[in-house]
C-alpha cells in the first residue's frame, strides 16, 4: 500500500468509557487521526494512563470506536473481526506461552489455529526458531527457558503466520537492558527483511528511538503531541535534539500520572 492508501489508518477516532463508579464517562482517546504506510515501523511513547493500550486494542480489533473511523488494510478491525486471521501478529509484554506446550508448539499454535499442514507448520515453526537463535530448544517447555528466550518464542510466534502487521505492547520491558537491545535490533531486523508494518508501544525513549522510523508522542487522552522521524542517515545531534524535545512534551502532560 502507498501513502495514499496507508496499511493504518485512524480519522477523528475517539474512545469513552464509563466510570467503574458508573458515575460519568472519561474519554481514552480524543479525535486521533494518523496514518502508517506499509514497511512503516512507528513507536508510540507516552506516560502510563494516555491512552496507547486503547488505540493498540482498537488496530487489533478487540475496541470499537466510539465515534470517529479507525482502518487497517482498508477494514474496519472491530467488526470484520475475522477477516483479520493471520494476517495481524502480536507481541504481548509477558510472553503468553502455553505452559504445556513446548518451544515448537508454542511457535505452531497460529499455524495450527489457520489449520496449515502439519507438516508445513512444524517446517515454519523450525525455521523461525532458528532465526530467533533458538535451534536447540525446540522441545524445551516455557519454564525451561530465560526470559529472553521465552519473549523470542513469542516473536517466532508472531511472525510464523506471516501477517501484513505486528502489534507489539511493551514485549521488552520485562527484560534486563541488554537482552531488551539484542531483541530490538533483532525485532527491526526481522520487520525490515520481511517488509512487515509495525506499531510498537513504549514508555522508553530510547526504545522508542532504537525501533522507529517515526515516533508518536501521545498525551492523555490519546492525542498525537508530537511526531518526528528518523532514518539511518540522521545525526547524532539531530538525535540528541529529538531526545531532548520529547522529553520536554513528555514533562507537559501533566493529566497521565
């Protein structure tokens, strides 16, 4: 898809829910337009409570919108729930392996699920292993495995039924800084290879610099207060620069503490 025809599309949306004292509304996410364009990679940073978890579930379909129009690959993710089989993959915070299933079976579940071959899955399951640097370990079960193992299981996963776009919520926050590096320069290099479209939440700066071409600082409710984009041929002082700007959005949304 072109910019013209993005693979994420958001016009005006907006998202309330009722109080849980049932007195009253508050509004999550406030007339948020955006667009992302396929082989994009786009870090979505803000403070706890702004309203990124709302957005991410209303792309994954799990939130309808309450006014306003939210598309990914021209349909609506809410109510044509199913058309989207296979074709989003999702990276959660905790990793979400099935205990009683081991490496391989884990990575397999999504193929499983699209009722793929047996054989064809297993074959698929093996390779993204391998390329997660995992060969070895297909038969360990979760509890057998570090934390940065288990969240390389769990990106296997996602990318095994090779989907148009990978939704990630936090999936290296969990982990120490430098196992959190290796997955990020992994995850990148993954999504460049194979020319997928991400949306990558982060309340980490650097993380959100490291992973996207383009950063989406939001304040509360979900509004885009600021956007810039980074490239490979961008400066150190240029970094530096962004750094320190988003910082200083970030200290203005006094509403999400």
């Amino acid at each position: 898809m072109s910019a013209t025809n993005p693979v994420i599309r958001f016009t005006d949306v907006s998202k309330t829910f009722r109080r849980a004292d049932g007195k009253g509304e508050f509004i999550a996410v406030d007339r948020l337009s955006f667009e992302i364009a396929k082989g994009e990679i786009v870090a979505v940073l803000g403070k706890t409570g702004c309203g990124k978890s709302t957005m991410f579930n209303i792309v994954a379909g799990l939130l309808d919108p309450s006014s306003g129009e939210a598309r990914v690959v021209g349909h609506d993710p809410f109510r044509e729930f199913d058309f989207f089989r296979g074709k989003i993959g999702i990276v959660f915070q905790n990793d979400r392996l099935m205990p009683w299933r081991s490496a391989l079976d884990n990575v397999m579940l999504g193929l499983q699920i699209l009722n793929k071959d047996p054989k064809q899955a297993e074959d698929t399951a093996r390779r993204w292993l391998e390329r997660l640097g995992l060969s070895g370990h297909e038969h360990d079960y979760p509890h057998a495995l570090s934390g940065g193992m288990r969240q390389r299981v769990s990106i296997a996963r996602a990318f095994a039924v090779d989907p148009e776009i990978l939704l990630c919520d936090e999936p290296f926050s969990a982990l120490d800084e430098m196992t959190a590096r290796d997955l990020r320069a992994e995850f990148v290099r993954l999504v460049r290879q194979n020319n997928k479209t991400a949306v990558f939440i982060t309340h980490q700066i650097g993380e959100a610099m490291d992973i996207g071409d383009r950063v989406l600082v939001f304040h509360r409710p979900a509004r885009i207060a600021y956007e810039g984009r980074l490239n490979a041929d961008t400066s150190e002082a240029a970094r530096a620069g962004m750094r320190e700007e988003v910082m200083r959005v970030l200290a203005l949304d006094r509403t999400a503490e």
